[in-house]
C-alpha cells in the first residue's frame, strides 16, 4: 500500500497568479455554465464528503471529473467572479473535493460495495458498478489515465483543504494504474484502428503517477517510460529510419515498430481517416503537459514528436466555424459545442504558430455564441434530454464543458500566444490543394469553401461552402454512389486513381469495382480554382446483377438552430428548383413518421437555402427528405439525393446502370444557379468531358494513351483551352485533348474567340493562338486588341485572341 512518504512534496502548482486575454475568455464561458454544472451536482450519501455530477454513472468517470476540474479551476481564478455565478469560491471547492472522493471510492481500489448508483443519467452498462475497468482489457483500462491524472490534479490545486484519507486514496488510484501500465510497452496500430488516443491516455496516466508519487522508488521508471508512451503517440513509419537524437537516443529506437501515424501525418480510426483521432496528437500536449508545468517539470521533446507535421494537417482541413472537414466522414455526432479549438490552441501557444491563433478564435467564438444562445449551456435543454447520439444521451454532452477548463489552464499557465494572423491573409496562406496518397484523399481549400475527393475507405467527396459543415454534413459516403446489389455484399477493389493536381485545382479519375465486383464504378470529379466542382460518376454492370438500389450526389444537409448562429443556423433550410421552392424546417421528431419527403422529377438544377447550387443531369429521380427522427443522433440534418434509382432492375453485361453529371457551385444563390452552363459529352465509352464557363474537366477511363475529341454545341464566343485543339465547323465545338489511361485532366480557358465561319484553333501554354481558316469560305476573328481580322480558306493567324 502507498504511503504519505511515497507522494509528491509539493504543495503548491506552479500557476500564474493573474489571467490573460485568452484565459479570462475562457474563464467567463465557463462561469456561465456554472449553474448548469451545479443543477446537476447531487451528493452521494454512501461515503461522507462525497458527491457526483449528470448521475454518476458515465464511461470511467467523465461525468463527474470533467466538471470537478472545471470548478477547482476557475475558483483558483483571482478573477472568479462569484456574483455573475452565484456560487462562491467555497462552493466550488467543496463539489470539485466530494467528485473526487466519490470517485476514489467507487473506483476498482475503493471498498467492494462502494459501487455507482443504480439509476443515473449515463450508460446503463456502468450503473451499480465500479469503474477503473480491471480486467475489461487495455482500451477500457488505459482510457482512465487522465481521469487519474485530474483527480491528482483537482488535489494539488486545492492541496490545503484535502485530508489525508482523501489524498492516500488518489494515491492507491494513482498506483493501481501504474501497476497495469508502469511497464508495458506502447501499443502499435495504423490502419482502421489507430493507437494514438490509447497511447495518449496512458502516456498521460502513467506521467500522473510518477508525479503524484514522486517520491516512490519507481516514479524515475515510470517517468521514463511515460516519455516512451508519449513518442508513440505519433509515430509513423518512416521514423524507424530516422537516426535524429530525440531525449538522450534516436527516432528509430524509441520507434522500433511501433506506429500509430500514416506516413502523411493522419491518423486512422473506425475504418477513416479521422480528424477527432488525428487531433490526439494535440490534445495529449494538453492533458500531459498542463500536468508537468503544474508540477514544476520540463515538458520533454517526446511529448512533442511529429506533433507540429500533423497539426498541419488539421490547419489545412479547418472551416469557417472552426469545424476539421471530416474527409472520410463522421461517425460522432457532427458540430460538438467545444473543444474543436484545442488543436489550434496548442499549436499558437507551443509552436507560436498565428494562423492557428486566428482558427482558435473561430472555434472559440462559435463556443462562446452556442453558450448564449442555450441560455448557459452547451446544448439547448429539451433537446439534450430527449437526444440520443452513437453513444450516449446527449445530455451527457454537457460535460464537455472540460475541453474549455483544458484550454483555461493552457493559457493561464502559458499565456495568450501570439497575435492572430489577420483573417484574409490567413486563408490566402492556407488556400491550395493538397493531395495525400496514404489517407487517400485530395483537398483543396479556396475562397468559396472547402472541397475533398476520397477513394480509400470511404469512397466519396464533400463540396463544402464558406459555412463549412454548418451547412453540409459529413456524413460517409457523401456525394459518390453506393450500390446496393441483390446476393452481393459491398466491397471495394481499387482499379486506379489517379489525381492531376495544381497550385489552386485538381482532376481526379477513379475506377473502383464494387459489390464482389459486379459493379463498376467510374467518377472524374475536378475541383475549379473559384471552388465550383465538375463531376462525373457512371456504374457499369459487370455481370448479370439486379441492382436494388442506388443513390449518387447525396448531400447531408445541415439542419440545425442555434439563436446566435443565424443565417446559417436558422433552423430551416429552402429548397429552391425549376418547378418552385419548398422551406424545409429543421426539428427532433419521435418517430419515422415525422419525416417528410418530397420526390423531383429530374430537375435540371437544384439550390440551398441559395448557399449551394447543383447544376446536373441524372438517370434517376431527385429526393428531398426532411429528417426529423434521429436514431443515433448526428445532426439535424436532411438528405438531398441528386439521383436514385426507383425499384429494383435487372441489368445485364456491360450494361450502364445509372450516371450522374454535375456542376457544383458553393455559395451560389438560386437565381443564378438556373443560368448556369453545363455541357457534357462523350468520346467513345471511355472518354468523358464536361464544360463550364472557363473551364473543361475530361477523363479517359481506358487503359491506353489516346487522343479524345469532344464535340459539344457551338458557344457564341469559343473558349479556348490551352494545350488543346478547337474546331469549330456549323453548330458544332469540338476540342480534342490527349489523355493519359485511366487518367483525368482539367483545362482552364483563359481566352475567348469571336469568330464567324469554321476555324481550327490551338491555344499554346503561353498563351499563343494559332487559328486557321478550314472552312471554305472567308472567316471572321476578334483579336484581344479588338482588332477583326478576315481569314481566306487555309490562311493561319497568330497572335492574342479575344473577345
């Protein structure tokens, strides 16, 4: 048993006496949530002293630990302001103390019959039992680390007023996870099932013990080891070569063949490529080293490996309101109230990074926003009482309220970083197209949104606006179809991607078999530099198959209302399309027969809430449903399914199942959607174009190398596509490209040409038209300088064309 000698002999936290900019933000978002955190504080009578907060009895202790943390914290706050709560300093402290021991004594260490209550707000599985999940297995066990480490925590920072039962107590805790984890060797996962989070809580739990029994005769081992865990929080592949000194040895050797990071830096959870789960990498910076600094410690470099390459990532991929764009889609609930901001905190206050200063703002804000609209509470009252996400009832959501404590601690102990970069600079810094081969997926980030195309474990893509997903959910299998085929279960066999990509566009060709490859999927989809989409998606049987259902161009839609968030979140989305427009309200029904659904008979082009418009030709129907049962919970949110197919059909050999074209205009209103251009044409089956004002997108989904013409009805004016050749004979365009198999290409049309008669036109890169007369009579051309200029049969002019 642990002893009084064996614990740490500090009695104070190392914690700066005055606050800042940053961390009185922090501290009055959480003093308005104060009263939300004691209405559901209730003492526990089976111990003296005792109390729990949300009933007791969630996943290892969260409910009651984030918001006693939260307490203990603020009421250290020079600032605390005691009126605005309506809860004293005392008061808080004396929650924060009793969460603690109620803890210490339903923990696996406590007394056998100390036990959670029988009722309670959170999981049924956890009421009437004992949590520190002994013999439950490493996930369970580990994920108490930080729980550990924040009863510690919570006892340092008010040291003088806990007893030395209640401190031998969190000590036996404290040991007890020592003891399971003191001398494991970190875990290794990449693919499907990272082990970063795991690795993270118990680099942090394990940090804890060697704290708060800094004096045992282990606590260098463990403090030794706790540095290992932490490396291994982030590492990739390639670091098994790296011969670079890290904290007294080499990359390599505290990798060995543990990896838990893609080699481009992302991190792999529930079958995706997953921000939450890529962000662990940031946030054990926080959980760990607010521990070391409240102790007195240097934070060491391992806690810091690869952390600032993969923070890049989650830069790149932020939205207007502070959201990661969930590339792969998103299997927690969709627009959590806080927390999305920590990354962002880190990487300003460690890496004294501005651009992540700016991004921390917006989540900040849009915290700070959410909490005023529900009166004081991360989610609206009626709501989280009768919602239930993938997990848990919402209502436990509320004990969030943790992340923001986090992040007052990280910038009372380490200040405000620095100044925000300016928000126009930042996002011409960020804008651009990124393309990573080991996650599978291409971005681009531009001036209307945020655009992704992924083919690796989730097959599809998110065309996001400006409003991020508080407009487009990220729901799997966004926009690419999926096949549901009779006696064939899904599956994917890659055939070939490949992406062109730009400085400010990208092409992409995929060729993907699916459903036990019986079905053939073909998709071009190219991201424009103003951020419009050009897309094609064809499925081709195969084999003999009966097809029973296919969706493409689905679209979660947002559907949520947050008072302080209005436009966007006005809580109904309209519905604009040729035949009218319908206003779609947004609410949490019941039942299924809440829902509503309205059928479109393909509708050349559709719009939101004129935020996003859709210019497309499909072989099936057009579906608006407005979702209000939510069974799990992920959003309020409605689907749009640009086409599907209605009942079952048999297709044979080699026949087309269904196709979609599409052109995709984030933050384009209604009006000017019905205006909009789209032509499409083929060369052949294999070849696909499609055309828009400036700009042409083709694939050639064959095998080999060829030259493809496509031919599309004359313009007015003839765009002229550089590297390509254009004839223009009667009423007919045509522009003949080489393509690479298998391959995809975008081409921007950087002139115009007037012309009368039929010409054949070559636009070089440099900008440099060649135009001949093929016709058989005189023809006509405008020059940029405005000049006309009469051609004879077979006579060539060079020069800058116009028009």
């Amino acid at each position: 048993m642990v002893s009084m000698a064996q614990t740490t002999a500090r009695t104070t936290p190392v914690l700066a006496a005055a606050e800042n900019a940053l961390s009185r933000r922090y501290l009055r978002l959480i003093e308005r949530w104060i009263p939300t955190g004691v209405e559901y504080f209730t003492p526990w009578p089976e111990r003296p002293n005792c109390g729990h907060f949300f009933g007791g009895c969630h996943w290892y202790g969260i409910e009651t630990i984030g918001p006693a943390l939260t307490f203990a914290l603020v009421s250290t706050s020079p600032e605390y302001d005691e009126r605005a709560t309506g809860v004293s300093r005392a008061e808080l402290q004396r929650m924060a103390i009793q969460g603690v021991r109620y803890l210490c004594f339903t923990h696996d260490t406590g007394p056998a019959e100390c036990v959670r209550p029988a009722q309670g707000l959170g999981r049924p599985e956890n009421m009437g039992t004992k949590w520190g999940e002994r013999g439950k297995g490493f996930f369970r066990e580990s994920q108490c680390g930080p729980i550990v480490a924040e009863m510690g925590l919570i006892c340092l920072l008010l040291r003088d007023q806990v007893d030395e039962e209640t401190w031998l107590m969190v000590a036996r805790v404290h040991e007890d996870y020592a003891e399971r984890f003191g001398a494991m060797p970190p875990r290794s996962g990449v693919y499907w099932d990272t082990q970063m989070e795991e690795n993270a809580w118990t680099a942090c739990g394990i940090t804890a013990t060697s704290l708060f029994l800094g004096r045992h005769e282990q606590a260098a081992d463990w403090a030794a080891m706790a540095r290992r865990w932490m490396f291994s929080v982030a590492a990739t592949p390639q670091d098994a070569k790296d011969l670079g000194a890290v904290g007294g040895t080499t990359a390599q050797a505290l990798t060995g063949r543990t990896f838990t990071t893609l080699p481009d830096y992302w991190a792999e959870n529930h079958g995706m490529v997953h921000p939450n789960y890529t962000s662990t990498a940031l946030w054990s910076i926080v959980n760990t080293g607010n521990l070391l600094h409240m102790w007195g410690e240097e934070l060491p470099p391992e806690l810091f490996w690869n952390r600032r390459r993969v923070y890049e990532n989650i830069k790149l991929v932020t939205d207007g309101a502070g959201y990661y764009q969930p590339v792969q889609g998103m299997d927690w609930h969709f627009l959590p109230a806080t927390g999305n901001e920590m990354p962002h905190a880190v990487a300003a206050v460690y890496f004294d990074d501005a651009d992540a200063a700016a991004l921390q703002l917006r989540g900040l804000r849009n915290t700070e926003l959410r909490l005023a609209g529900n009166n004081g509470r991360l989610y609206d009252r009626d709501f989280a009482e009768r919602a239930h996400d993938v997990q848990d009832p919402m209502i436990m959501r509320e004990v969030g309220i943790k992340s923001a404590a986090d992040m007052y601690l990280l910038h009372r102990l380490r200040g405000p970083g620095p100044a925000p970069t300016p928000e126009p600079a930042l996002e011409e810094r960020l804008a651009g197209v990124h393309v990573y081969p080991h996650a599978g997926f291409a971005f681009h980030r531009h001036a209307s949104g945020q655009t992704s195309f992924a083919w690796r474990n989730a097959i599809m893509a998110l065309p996001l606006t400006r409003d991020g997903i508080y407009l487009v959910a990220p729901a799997t299998g966004s926009y690419l179809g999926t096949p549901v085929v009779n006696g064939q279960p899904d599956s994917h066999r890659l055939q070939s991607v490949r992406v062109s990509e730009g400085d400010d566009a990208f092409a992409a060709a995929l060729v993907v078999d699916r459903c036990q490859e019986t079905v053939r999927q073909e998709a071009l989809f190219a991201s424009l530099p103003d951020g419009r989409v050009l897309s094609y998606e064809r499925f081709t049987a195969l084999q003999d198959v009966t097809v029973e259902a296919l969706d493409q161009g689905y679209l979660r839609i947002t559907n949520e209302h947050y008072p302080q968030v209005e436009p966007t979140s006005r809580g109904a989305r309209t519905f604009y399309h040729p035949g009218g427009a319908t206003e779609f309200r947004g609410w949490l029904g019941d039942d299924p027969s809440d829902d509503l659904s309205e059928t479109y008979s393909h509708p050349a082009w559709v719009n939101v809430d004129d935020r996003l418009g859709i210019r497309f030709s499909a072989t099936g129907q057009t579906i608006y449903h407005n979702r209000h049962f939510h069974r799990p919970y992920h959003a309020i949110s409605d689907n749009l399914v640009l086409s599907r197919l209605d009942g079952e059909r048999a297709v044979s050999a080699g026949e087309e199942i269904a196709s979609l074209a599409a052109l995709v205009c984030p933050g384009q209103e209604h009006g000017a959607t019905a205006a909009t251009r789209l032509d499409t044409t083929h060369n052949g089956r294999d070849a696909i174009a499609l055309a828009t004002d400036g700009y042409l997108a083709a694939a050639n989904f064959g095998d080999r190398r060829r030259a493809c013409a496509f031919a599309f009805p004359r313009p007015a004016a003839l765009p002229l596509y550089a590297g390509a050749t254009s004839d223009a004979h009667g009423d007919t365009f045509t522009v003949t490209l080489v393509l690479q198999g298998a391959s995809a290409g975008l081409f921007a049309a950087p002139q115009a040409l007037q012309v009368a008669g039929d010409v054949r036109v070559h636009l070089t890169a440099e900008g440099l038209s060649y135009v001949t007369n093929v016709g058989a009579s005189a023809a006509q051309i405008v020059t940029a300088a405005g000049e006309t200029v009469a051609l004879q049969p077979g006579e060539t002019w060079t020069g800058e064309a116009g028009g």
